[in-house]
C-alpha cells in the first residue's frame, strides 16, 4: 500500500495522538465516572503512542518524500 503524502501522514499522526485519548476519557467520564474516565484515557493514550511510534518508525512515516 503507497503512503499518503507527508503533510497528510504527520496529521493522521496528531489525530491519532489527540482524539484517541481525550475521547476516551470523554466517553469514560460519562459513563462510568471522573476516575474511570481518567483510567480509560490512560490506557488509550498508550495505545495511541504505540501506534504513532509503529506508523512513525516501523512504516517509515517520519520520513519525507524524495519527489
């Protein structure tokens, strides 16, 4: 699969590392209460790391292009 360009890849990157978390901690928050809330946006903060960090280096996406 081609990798998007890289102005489309860096912010794929920072949705990943903003809406993931801050989501879960919304939806955490009213449904189950503020600790909880917190506990899921941790947890899914992490994993949104570890995706980043896999896009970023293991798929090559901090690179720029060489057009």
């Amino acid at each position: 699969m081609k990798k998007p360009p890289y102005e489309y890849r860096i912010a794929i990157i920072m949705l990943i590392l903003t809406v993931i978390p801050i989501g879960a901690t919304q939806l955490g928050w009213y449904l189950y209460g503020k600790m909880m809330g917190f506990n899921f946006g941790m947890i899914a903060g992490t994993l949104a790391v570890i995706l980043a960090g896999y896009l970023m280096y293991q798929k090559g996406w901090r690179n720029e292009d060489e057009d």
